[in-house]
C-alpha cells in the first residue's frame, strides 16, 4: 500500500505544538511490511497557497462576500494528506468549519440559546442584549428594576436581597479587555455612550463581522468557587466539531478532549469583597498579568485541571456539563453546517472541523456554566507554558491529527460527546433525549 505525507499549515499561536507533533511522526518507527497505508512523514509548508489543496480553496472562496472569505482563512490548522510518491491529493482536513459560527460571537451565543428556548436551563448566566446605539430610556426599559442575576441569587418573589454587579461585555472583547461591571442602569449607560461615537471601531466590527454586534448584560458568577488564595478561575475546554457528508447530508460529530486547562485569576477576590468595587485582576480570570501581579508572584496562572488536586474531582461534572450543553445545541449546529456549506461551498476532497476552547466557571454551589465558545481560539505561547501544560496541548494537537486522518477518536484522549452521558442516567429536557435516541440509533 501507498505510504502518505502530510502538508500542513499552523496559525501562528500553534506553530510550536505542531513542530512537536511533526517532530513525532517524523521521528517514529515506520511499518515494515508495506501491507497499510501509513502516514510517514510530515511537514510545514509556508501558507495556504503553498498547499497542495491551494486551487481548491481558491474554487471555494470564489463568488464568496469579503467578510466571509476571512471565516475561510481563520483556522487552526490545515492538513492536506498526500501520496508520498506523487503528491496526489489523498485526503484535506481543513479547520474552516462553519459548525460554531452561532456560537463564537458573544451576541450570537446568547441568540443561538434563545432560538433553541433552553435559556430556562441556565447553561449560561441570564443574559440581555443592548444595541450600540441604545438609548437611556431603552436601557431603562431592557433593564428594568434589576440587574440579570443567577437564579440561586434570588428570592421567591425574584428580587435580591443584596445588590450583585452585572457583567457588561463589548462586542469584540478578548483576553480581559472591553469587560467592565456595573451596578445600575446609569453604569451601563454611560458606558454604552463613551463608545458610541468611536467610528474606528464601528467601521473595524463591520469589516470583521459584516454587522455591528450587540453589547451583552450579563449576571455575574457570583458567589464563584474560589481556590489557591481566594482566587477565581475558569476552565478552557477543547471541543471539536467535524463535518461528514453522507449521501449530500450533513452530520456533525462533536469530540471533547478530556485534559482540561485552568486560567487563575492574578489576585485574590478577598480583598475587594466588601468594598463595593471589583477589581479587574481578581474578577477577570483571562486577562493579562500586570507588572504588579507579576511582583507578588502571579505571572504563571496557566494550570491543568489534572496536576490540581483541589479540582480533579469536578473533572466528570465539566465533561458531562460539556456534553449537555453542545448536545442541546447540536441540531442548530447541524443546520447551521448545512447552510453554510452551501452559501461557501463544500468539496469532497476536504473534511472541515472546526476547534472551539469552551470557557466555563463554577459557583460555590457547584454549578457550571458557560462563558463563551471561542472558536479557533489561540495557543499559549512556549515559553508562557509549564511542562505539564506544554505536554496537555502537545498531546492535543498529536489526538487531533490522529482523530482527523483515522476517523476514529480510539487510542485519544478524545470521546464522543454522546457517550458521557449515561444511558441509564439520561438528565435534561426532552430534545436531548431525542438527540441521543438519534445518534444511537445511527451507530
């Protein structure tokens, strides 16, 4: 049987973890009876145009908006496997899925729960949505008497008997930044105000997202599990969507890689909690370390989940969280695929994923909850990651090639969403139920 190669190209942040994966297969005894066909080498090539599938990309992207054309070139990686001996096409799997489009934007997370009516659920904290021009009166009317809080926070007749900040999100905020907390409907106003006039960033979201997205109210984890010193912390979980076309159908499978990481706060939540204010580097658990944070010895707040005693046991209630919450949403995702492939085009000749780094956080109580879904999120750098961190997403990126080019998540931390739930111990609404009876039934 033919031996195959693999040609591949690596966003930036995940050049190094695939430098390691190539190292590995490069590196790693080959098959001597030349009876399967086995991948015996890899290696970078220096863009997508350098690509053997380089023609049909261009194919796809034709006839295609600009904006839309960036969602084709925002991946994680793109392997193209090949014949060893002539470069022939074998097989691409290209991370340029449209499977988490309804979920990667802040606003569009919060519509994608409301067209699938489990907000009642609370996967994610109660939200509402505030467009960039909204006035004070509309803000008073979305508003109303009361922030949105979590159900645990309030009483019988739905008010609080404390007075809990929200969480107000700017459309395009990443890594700490455009978070801010308020306590009253003035708070988010004025706010809303002091960016409504900043053209720069009205004209950068509709060149990146072909509309301008609303900001998002959202209730604070509050009272959020806190370890080492007090401190908050949320998970980043890896998800990956892949697409199958079976008969002109599209399916989506949905894998979750069971090594977590765990992003820390740069300060203790103790010391502001009676001041009436909250301090960004204690509440904001993926922003950037400060020069003073990194003098009291905060600069590393990159864990996994595993190395963590204080958190291990809550491993099997993330997953099954996982596992709810995208089930739930999997027939939005499975039509979403199937519009987006033909309003960008599909070939049999490329299997599109898509990798999304799930955020959640934990209450006191014990509840999880989702933050947001970034997809074809970015990598730590090297020299950011400890040893266990490194060999977490080094081992990630050895599973993911191995999941994409077997077909098969067998011999991978990686499992099927469906089977981490029970089947004697099915929990939730009547549409996963439905979801699960289907999948199973298919196998």
């Amino acid at each position: 049987m033919p031996s195959l190669s693999i040609e591949y190209v690596a966003h930036s942040p995940w050049k190094w973890v695939m430098e390691r994966v190539q190292e590995d297969i490069n590196n790693s005894e080959k098959p001597k009876n030349g009876n399967t066909t086995t991948i015996t080498n890899m290696k970078e090539v220096a863009s997508r145009d350098d690509l053997p599938s380089a023609e049909l990309l261009k194919k796809l992207s034709e006839g295609i908006p600009s904006y839309k054309k960036k969602k084709l070139r925002n991946f994680t990686f793109l392997l193209d496997v090949v014949q060893t001996t002539d470069k022939a096409i074998h097989c691409c799997y290209h991370g340029i899925s449209g499977a988490l489009d309804g979920l990667e934007d802040k606003d569009e997370l919060v519509r994608t729960f409301q067209r699938c009516r489990i907000e009642h659920l609370e996967y994610t904290p109660p939200s509402l949505l505030l467009r960039w021009d909204t006035t004070l009166q509309e803000c008073q009317l979305i508003v109303k008497d009361q922030l949105p809080m979590l159900q645990q926070n309030t009483n019988e007749n739905g008010n609080s008997s404390t007075t809990p900040f929200a969480v107000l999100k700017e459309p395009l905020s990443t890594k700490g930044e455009g978070i801010h907390f308020v306590r009253n409907v003035q708070e988010i106003y004025d706010i809303l105000e002091q960016h409504k006039n900043n053209d720069d960033a009205l004209t950068e979201m509709m060149d990146i997202k072909g509309r301008i997205p609303s900001w998002i109210l959202q209730a604070e984890i509050y009272p959020a599990r806190l370890i080492r010193d007090d401190r908050k912390f949320h998970m980043r979980s890896l998800i990956v969507a892949v697409e199958t076309l079976t008969e002109q159908v599209h399916e989506v499978n949905l894998y979750l890689f069971q090594s977590h990481e765990v992003r820390l706060a740069a300060m203790s939540s103790a010391e502001d909690e009676n001041t009436g204010e909250r301090c960004r580097e204690a509440h904001i658990t993926n922003a950037k370390t400060s020069s003073s944070a990194e003098e009291n010895g905060n600069k590393n707040r990159l864990f996994v989940m595993s190395e963590m005693e204080e958190l291990q046991e809550y491993q099997p209630s993330l997953e099954l969280f996982c596992a709810s919450t995208f089930l739930q949403l999997l027939p939005d995702i499975t039509r979403r695929v199937a519009y987006t492939s033909k309003e960008c085009g599909s070939s049999e000749q490329i299997q599109k994923h898509v990798l999304g780094g799930v955020d959640c956080m934990m209450t006191q109580s014990g509840k999880w909850y989702l933050l947001e879904v970034n997809k074809n999120p970015s990598c730590p750098p090297l020299a950011e990651c400890q040893p266990s961190l490194q060999q977490h997403l080094i081992e990630f990126g050895r599973d993911l090639q191995h999941l994409l080019t077997t077909g098969t998540e067998k011999g991978t931390k990686f499992v099927k969403l469906e089977d981490l739930i029970p089947n004697d111990d099915i929990s939730g609404t009547h549409d996963i139920v439905e979801v699960l009876i289907t999948i199973r039934l298919a196998r």
